[in-house]
C-alpha cells in the first residue's frame, strides 16, 4: 500500500533502508568525535542556553578547518548532542518515522509505517547512550537512576520518552521514543491514504454528527490518536472540547480545545494528579464533549459515569485487540476501579454506542471495523456492524487504493437506524442520510 510520504497520517511507509540525516548535511558520523568533545566543553564552560551561535563561534574557535559542509555537521551534531536526541535526531527530521527504538549502543530500530527496522546509526558506548536517556528524562521533569529505573515522559519538542536501565534491562540500557507530529490530518486525506474506505468516511461523519459515544480500539501504534484527533476535526466549530491525556499528543484542527494533562509525582511520591481526577474537574468545565485520550485505569469509571450523565459524543481510545474484545477490556478496568462486572456492562451500554477499531498489518493502519456496544443476554458485547478487509495491492507509482472490501454484519441495521443512512449501504445504494 503506497502512501502520500509527506503528510504521514496513520503512517508514511518508505522503502526500507538506512535513515538520511538532514537533506544536504553529512550524517553524524561524518563529525571527528574530538572535534565533537572540544567544541562541546567550550560550549559548556560558558553559563547560559546552547545557541547556534555559540555552537558555530565555538567550532570556528577549534581551529580545525572544516569547509562549509563540515561545518554545518558539526553544529547539528553538537546541537543534537546538548539539546537534541544526539546520535538520533537526524532520524527524527525524517517526516514519516514515528518511532525510534535503541536496543543497544550498536542496534538502532525505527518504524515508518512498515514495522521496525533497524538504521546504520550507533553510540560510542554503552555510557553515551545511558547519558542520554537521563539527560532526555530530565527534560521531561523525572530522574533516571537506580532508584527509578523505568520512567515515561513527554518532552517539549512532541517526544515521548520511555527509558529503562540495568538491571531491570538485563542488556542495557533501552530507550523508545514516540515522535508526536504537531499536525492533524483530514478525514478526506485519511480516505485518499487508504487508511479509510469511503464508506466507512461517511459513516465516522455520521457518528460524530448524531453525537454518538464512541470508542476507538486497536494495538499499540495502530493509529487511535491520530484518527480520535481526525474525528475530533469534524465536531462542530462551536463545540467545547475537553481533552484530559496522561501525556498531551491530541492536537485536533479545532478552534475551541481545552487539554488537561496528568502530572506525575514528584521525586519525594507527592504532587501527582491522576485521569481519575481530571476527569471529574472536567465535569465542572462545561464540556461539549469529553475526551480521554487513553483508558488504561480507574478513570474508566468516571468517564463511563461522565458520559452516563448528559455528556453525548464523548469517548477516548482502548487498547483492545478487536472491537469484541472492548467489552472484556472494559471489565477488567472497571473490577479495577472497584466497580462490578454487571455495573460496567450497564453503564458501558448506556454511555457508548460505538467502536471503531483500528488495525495495522502489512499493508500499514487502517479502519477495520465499526460495531455497536450493547447489551446481549445481559452481557456488554459489540456486535459488528461493517467490516473492512485488506486493500489489495496497488502500483508501486499508483495511488493508494481506497481500502478493501465492506461488509455488513448483524449490526448494521440498528447502526444505520441511528445514524440516518440508508440500510442498503454500503453494498450500492446512495450512502447519504435519508
């Protein structure tokens, strides 16, 4: 499945191969590592934020000659070095990679769409890598150390930064980061991508239109963030919405966006302010829709509860391995905020109508169904109501194709009811409200 590379919305699948740093600069390697340690000690001696124009007086100061080209390396690498991923930034200028995962000093991986695959970029050593990881979580207010040696932050730049060490990490030390792109993407450039069949577009239109309460579903890194800001795009322009994240990264095309995000404790266990929490100031904000960007602990009662009490069109994303594997998700998240399997069968009925669920295979990340959250003898199920199979194959210079073929399942009567769309579709008749 070919994609449009510069715009990247679920993924931007590349021919494999080693990433490029930044267009007409040398890589990394191409920077000598003591040209590298001299200008960066002269950098540091002077207090004061790492500028440009330090770097570049302080490599000019070294006195090596370096030409124009050689120049420019240096000052990227060093930036990199103080202020950047090091070793990793030129992979992050890279639009389509969405995540950089280093295993060791010498194994280096990314995803681009087509799953990971490992990059001609290393460290000088187990130590450069480990300083790293620490300088990238003190970024992001946390400490790494013995005493904490799993930590998860966000970084101004749009990273998400997870890093283990030894010896929970019996190899070394592991970073992963997640590259947020500041950019939400058209449900119409979504449709022109592949990622979502016409047909389905007009259903998730529909949806966000009757103010249904959804769920979107899939795998880590199946695209639910970026299609939950994508619908977010289509509410109405006079609609408050308030976002409540454990990590900010919904940036939906919206003029009236409020984002609250969780704060975790401070290095003495004081300070923190949880989803559960948020959620309930959410409630004294007025929301016209109510978002949790992630379900994966107690807020799920609350928001259940939240969207039980007059807040339509609300939702958030689950991880789930298909959308009839919502409601066990949902069962165990609830028994975990104290609530009963029965008491989340019943408020999950009321409060959701739909998930969406999102799936990633070798052809790259895709809607792949849509089905309907109900009671079913007395038990939470979703029922499917249209299902997408893989798209076939396209050139390899040819557009994306629109997605494979829809079915309907038992489902899609009661959906298409709701929604105001004739029964007959999508299998020919016209697809648009009666």
């Amino acid at each position: 499945m070919t994609r449009h590379a510069a715009r990247a919305p679920f993924d931007a699948a590349r021919p494999a191969g080693p990433a490029s740093a930044h267009p007409g600069r040398p890589g990394p390697a191409a920077v000598d590592p003591g040209l590298l340690e001299v200008v960066r000690r002269s950098v540091l001696a002077e207090a004061g934020p790492v500028t440009e124009l330090r770097v570049a007086s302080a490599v000019r100061e070294s006195g090596r000659l370096l030409g124009a080209a050689g120049s420019l390396a240096a000052m990227d690498r060093i930036n990199a070095e103080l202020n950047g991923l090091g070793p990793l930034q030129p992979l992050a200028l890279d639009p389509s990679v969405t995540d950089i995962f280093v295993n060791a000093p010498d194994s280096v991986w990314l995803d681009r769409g087509a799953g990971p695959e490992p990059v001609e970029v290393s460290f000088d050593g187990e130590a450069a890598l480990r300083a790293l990881a620490v300088r990238l979580i003190a970024a992001g207010g946390r400490r790494l150390d013995d005493s904490s040696p799993c930590v998860d932050v966000k970084i101004a730049p749009g990273y998400r930064i997870h890093a283990v060490l030894p010896p929970v990490s019996s190899s070394g030390t592991l970073l992963s980061i997640r590259i947020g792109r500041r950019r939400s993407f058209t449900l119409g450039e979504l449709q022109s991508d592949g990622c979502v069949h016409p047909a389905v577009a007009v259903v998730l239109r529909r949806i966000i239109d009757t103010r249904l309460g959804f769920l979107v579903s899939g795998a880590t890194g199946a695209g639910k963030t970026t299609l939950l800001a994508t619908l977010l795009g289509l509410c109405q322009p006079c609609e408050r919405l308030v976002l409540i994240e454990d990590a900010a990264e919904l940036e939906p095309n919206h003029p009236h966006v409020l984002t609250l995000e969780a704060r975790h404790a401070n290095a003495e266990g004081a300070g923190s302010i949880d989803l559960q929490e948020l959620v309930r100031q959410a409630l004294r904000m007025s929301p016209g829709r109510l978002i949790v960007g992630e379900c994966r602990g107690l807020e799920v009662r609350e928001l259940l509860m939240a969207l039980n009490t007059g807040h339509s069109g609300g939702g958030g994303t689950i991880h789930a391995n298909s959308a009839a594997d919502v409601p066990a998700r949902l069962a165990a998240l609830g028994v975990l905020a104290g609530m009963s399997i029965e008491a989340v069968a019943l408020q999950a009925s009321s409060a959701l109508d739909v998930v969406i669920h999102v799936d990633r295979d070798a052809g790259g990340r895709r809607v792949s169904g849509i089905g309907v959250v109900g009671l079913r003898d007395g038990r939470l199920a979703v029922v499917t109501a249209l299902a997408v199979g893989p798209a076939p194959p396209s050139a390899p210079d040819g557009p994306s194709p629109a997605g494979g073929q829809v079915s309907m399942g038992p489902a899609w009567p009661e959906l298409a009811d709701r929604l105001g769309l004739d029964p007959g579709f999508p299998e020919g008749r016209a697809p648009w409200p009666r």
